[in-house]
C-alpha cells in the first residue's frame, strides 16, 4: 500500500525549515566592496541620503569608520566617541588652513540624521547577522559626516609614492618641500592639541601610521582625528607645567638653531624612514622645522575668542554632546601663550600665575554674588519697615479720626 500522506503539522514543520534554509543562503550571499576610486560626493551639504547604494566599515582605526557610496560619489561617516573634542580640532584646523576634508555633524534624532542611520541600517541589514556593524557603530546621539578624500596611510605608503610626490632623496622637489612644510605645520598643531596619537615629536611615543594620510593625487598630508585632549590646569597641574616645559624647550631652540636638526623632528623622520624606507636627512628635517615656525608665528593671529566662538557654535549644536569637556578653554589659553613667546616661558610661572588669576576671580566673582544676596536682603528688610510703619501709621490715624471719617461718609 502506500505509504500515508504526511501531516499537516509534519508539512508546516517541512516547510518552515525549507524556508529557513533559503533565507540563510539568500542572506549569507550578500556581498558588497566599497569602490575606493569613487568621487567625493558633489553636494557635500545636501547629501541624498535615500540613494545610497552601499556601505562598509573600515577596516582599521579605534572606533572605525564607514564609507557609503553613492551613484557617481561617496561620503565618510563616523560616530565618534569624542565627537565634540574631533569636530572642535577640525574647524581649528581649518582656521590654519591645514589641509584636511570638510566636516559636518548632524544630531541622529533629527530629520537629516534619521534618514543617514536608517538608510544605511537598511543596507547593512543585506549581510548576516554577524557581519553587520551599522547600527552599533552608529547608534550615536551625534554623527561626523566627513568628505570622502582619496588618500593613503603612511603605512600604506612605499618609497616609489614617496620618490614620486617629494623628488629623490636630498633631492627635493619643490612640491616635495612643500608637503614637508606641511607636515611639520601638523606637527605643531597637533602639540597645541595635546593630540600624541599621529607623529612622535614632542612627547615619548612610537606615532600612529594610521592617523598620517598622504593624497594619492598630489601626494599632500590630509588631516584626520584632529582630537583635542586639554590638560587641566587646576586638576592635573603638574602635567601641564611639564608639557609646557618640554614644548618650550623644543620651541625655543628650533628659533635659535632653525638650520639644525632638531633630536625631537629626527623622530618623525625615523617614523617615516620606518614606514616607507625613504629617508629625510638633515634637509628634509629641516624643511619640516620651517613649517613649525611658520605655525607658530599663525598662532599670533588666533585669539581665545576664537576658541570660545568655536566651542559655543558646538554647544548650540548639541550642549549633550560628548567630547565638549575635552574641550578646554584655559588649556587651550595657555598653550596660545607658549607658542605667541616662542617658548620664552616659565612653565611653573605661567600656569601658577594663571590659576591665581583665575582663583581671584572666581573669588572676585562669588563675593559679588554675596554682595547682591545681601543687597536683596537688606531691600527686603527696609521695604518690610516702611510696609510696617505705614500699616501701624494708618491703624493710628484711623483710632484718632475714626469718628470725623464716619460723619464724612454720612453725609457724603
């Protein structure tokens, strides 16, 4: 006989797993590889988020980036964990004219912000489970949009990239000289940052290959991660008074001996020479010293205004955001001051005297609100009087002229 017919819960059981197997190999062949040759988008400001037609995650970095392409273009988006302290460092470093791609940031919650993250949460749903990183990579209550540049990490870099963009060893081109001009320019903004994670220069550290991107058009230095780390005066005194001492030091001997090669801009031409295995020589290192005196002198003409005009337009954009506290004001003033002097300060004498002044006038400040307290008082005590004497004055009147007003009122 035949066999029976299976069961309606046998071919529900069947089915489901058939449909299970599909949608496993149906999301397990999903492949997307971002085309690296793509464009900048053209309107960086109004960018069309619903046309995106991919996004992958970069494959190095701390926190990691994504690249999302577009038909004909591509844009970067990054959700930083210091947002407020990396936005800062990129407008500052824009108002240097260093070189670097354009920054935008957008709160996730409004209506540009949703459209990025769920457009490119869409996209990232395509992989398996396993492999997507959007959402928990984005899921930020701000996001950096950054224009996508076509560049090259140092330690993606070769001698012949290197012959080619700079000229042949002790044999700078012009443009060569520039792009080493350049870089002793990032050097010195990032000692105004406090930023230790690219070049080793003024503090003991290897460097960060990854932060030093080169053009791959003309070979160019393009600034990424410009964080600022601020070093508290009041709460890490000694730190800072120590950073400025060793910045000073280097500060006042590249004005003296400019023709010398100094030990601390030796260290970046070995963390090239190490990545790339073209070395500077004295030349180049002193290409590299021109560009830290040509910052310094720029410094002259930024001001804390700048600084505080710049961290209160981040605030209006987000007073939640992360990062602002990275942002330090009187960090940022005292090292303004160092590079204005070229180096001709005492540290101890600088940073003592500033948390004096400032302690005087936090002081200065708190009696005057002790002043109006008081003030407020005593107004209040003094209009309680008068209150007072005007009620016991009208009562007395009334007890000796009660009868006259009866009588007026009677024949009114």
């Amino acid at each position: 006989p035949p066999p029976p017919p299976p069961s309606e819960e046998h071919q529900d059981h069947h089915a489901h797993a058939e449909k299970k197997k599909k949608w496993v190999i149906e999301e397990s062949t999903y492949k997307y590889e971002f085309d690296f040759s793509l464009p900048a988008i053209e309107d960086f400001d109004e960018i069309p988020w619903d046309e995106a037609i991919g996004v992958q995650k970069s494959g190095t970095g701390s926190q990691g980036v994504f690249f999302v392409a577009f038909k004909g273009g591509a844009v970067v988006v990054k959700g930083s964990m210091q947002i407020g302290a990396e936005y800062f460092g990129s407008v500052l470093a824009s108002r240097f004219e260093i070189n670097g791609p354009r920054v935008r940031i957008l709160r996730k919650a409004d209506d540009e912000g949703q459209r990025l993250f769920n457009k490119l949460v869409e996209l990232d749903n395509l992989r398996d489970i396993g492999g997507r990183t959007v959402e928990s990579g984005l899921n930020r209550k701000f996001l950096l949009v950054i224009e996508y540049l076509h560049g090259k990490m140092l330690n993606d870099i070769d001698r012949d990239f290197m012959v080619k963009h700079f000229g042949p060893q002790l044999c700078f081109t012009p443009h060569g000289r520039r792009i080493l001009h350049d870089i002793g320019s990032l050097a010195a903004f990032d000692v105004l940052l406090n930023n230790i994670d690219r070049m080793p220069f003024v503090s003991d550290n290897d460097g960060n290959p990854g932060n030093l991107m080169f053009s791959t058009i003309d070979g160019r230095i393009i600034s990424l991660d410009n964080l600022v780390i601020s070093i508290d005066p009041f709460k890490n005194t000694e730190a800072l008074k120590n950073y400025i001492k060793n910045v000073s030091s280097i500060i006042r001997t590249l004005v003296l001996k400019p023709q010398v090669a100094l030990p601390a801009v030796k260290k970046i031409e070995s963390f090239i020479l190490s990545h790339t295995g073209y070395k500077l020589y004295s030349d180049g290192c002193i290409e590299i010293q021109r560009g830290i005196l040509s910052f310094i002198d720029e410094c002259a003409q930024i001001h804390l205004d700048d600084i505080k005009e710049i961290k209160k337009t981040i605030i209006e954009i987000g007073s939640d955001m992360v990062g602002l506290s990275d942002i330090g004001e009187e960090y940022l003033e005292l090292m303004l001051e160092v590079f204005k002097k070229k180096g001709e300060v005492d540290g101890d004498q600088l940073v003592d005297e500033y948390i004096r002044r400032e302690k005087e006038a936090k002081e200065a400040e708190e009696l005057k609100i002790v002043e109006k307290k008081q003030q407020f008082l005593d107004d209040a005590r003094l209009s309680f009087a008068i209150n007072t004497l005007n009620t016991i004055g009208l009562q007395s009147f009334r007890a000796r002229h009660g009868r006259r007003l009866n009588h007026l009122k009677k024949f009114a």
